[in-house]
C-alpha cells in the first residue's frame, strides 16, 4: 500500500519563517538589523559636504578707527591727546609722562567729563578740552621791587701838584666840600686837610689851606726848617701863583 504524499519540510519551514517575520515588531526588525557601515573616505577625495565642520563666522570689529586731531596741555601739566572717532564722537587719552590715567569718551555731540586727583577735565564734541584744579591755591601777586634810588653822581675834580718836599697833593672839591689829600710820591697815604682841619705838619713841612668864607682859594706848602719859604698853589688849578723866600741875614 503506497504511503499518502508528504509535504517537504523545507517549504514547510520557509513559510512558517516568512510567518515570524511579520508578526515581530517594527521597532524590533530595526533592532536586530546590522549597522550600516559609513562610506570610507579614500585619500584626495574630498569629505561630503554634510560631513564637515560647521566654523562660526567672525564677528566684525565693533571699535571704531580713531583719526588723531591734536594734543592739549591741562591744568596741572598733563595732556590729553584727542581722537575723533565719528561725527559727534571723541575721545581723550589723559597721560601724566607716559602714564595713561584715562580715556574720556565724548558721544552723540554731547561733552565728557572726568576728574582725576583735583583735576577736572571737559571733552568738547569740537575735539577741545579744558580743565581746572579744584582748591587749587590763588596765585598771589608778586611783589614789586621798590625802585633803588640812583646813586648820586658827586661832581669832583682834583688838582695835582707836585711840592717841593717830594710828596703829592690833590686839591679835591665837589659836592662834599673842599680837600686836599696828601701822599709820598709812591702812592702811601699821609693824610687830608679840609675846611674843618684846615693845617698839617709833615717833617718839617707845613701844608695848609687859605680860605675865603666858605670857599678854599690857595694851597700853601710852608718849609719851616728853613724858616718859612712858601710856595702857594691856586686851589682849583693846581698852578704855583706865589713864591715867598725868606731873607737870611750874615
């Protein structure tokens, strides 16, 4: 008796296979599936666009450029260099040597202030500064020399005459009076007669003056040794005007 057909197994087990399958889950399908391996980038081929690095742009600089317009000396001695920066806009490097204390920034046409130490300071849109020192002490007026009285100019003039004793006489008159002053001939100093003392003795020599009033008219040179020989001299000229010897008897 011939047995009845039997179906293969294999069929059987592909059928029931393909039945599994679609009765899994989606999520699971995805799960046991393998990873796609990434696309392998050959040496000089570029990498895909989509691969590279994304680099954030560079920010533009938002410091203005600053154009110089001039250098000002303030109150206590420190300057400021001005910058124009736009229209309407300024600013000041304040320095002390080449010590920077600060920047004055003066916007949208309006003026900047700033202090530093007593020291006050205004940024004018225009580019200019001023400044002042707070407390800072009046500046007191100097003191006027008084005026030195000019030296009185004395008006003199000497006479000189040469005695017949060796010595020197000057027959001086000017503002201060009438004088004769006496000296050797090598310059040392013997003495003076005036109006007051009006006589001197030297080795035997008599000088004296012969006044009229207030006035000195002669010079006499008296030799008292040899009993009074006299030589007289003309007071303003130094001229001998007399000569008088005395007689001796034998």
């Amino acid at each position: 008796m011939r047995s009845p057909r039997r179906t293969p197994l294999r069929t059987a087990a592909v059928l029931a296979g393909t039945t599994a399958v679609l009765v899994l889950p989606v999520g699971a399908a995805f799960a046991d599936s393998p990873a796609v391996p990434e696309p392998r980038v050959l040496p000089g081929v570029e990498r895909p666009a989509a691969d590279r690095p994304i680099t954030p742009p560079t920010a533009p600089s938002s410091k203005p450029a600053r154009g110089y317009v001039t250098t000002a000396r303030l109150a206590d001695g420190s300057v400021a260099k001005i910058y124009e920066i736009g229209v309407g806009q300024v600013e000041a490097d304040v320095f002390a040597g080449s010590t920077r204390l600060g920047t004055l920034a003066g916007r949208d046409g309006r003026p900047a202030y700033g202090q530093y130490n007593g020291l006050h300071i205004t940024l004018y849109p225009n580019g200019t500064v001023s400044s002042w020192i707070e407390d800072a002490p009046k500046p007191q007026p100097k003191p006027q020399p008084k005026p030195q009285p000019k030296p009185e100019v004395v008006q003199e003039s000497a006479a000189r005459i040469v005695m017949p004793d060796g010595n020197v006489a000057e027959a001086v008159y000017g503002a201060h009076g009438d004088r004769v002053d006496l000296s050797t001939a090598n310059g040392h100093r013997l003495g003076t007669i005036d109006l007051k003392d009006p006589n001197a003795l030297n080795d035997g020599w008599m000088y004296k003056l012969v006044r009229d009033g207030r006035h000195v008219l002669k010079f006499v040179v008296i030799d008292v040794r040899s009993g009074g020989n006299s030589w007289v001299y003309d007071f303003d000229s130094g001229r001998l005007i007399e000569r008088y010897t005395v007689a001796t008897g034998k």
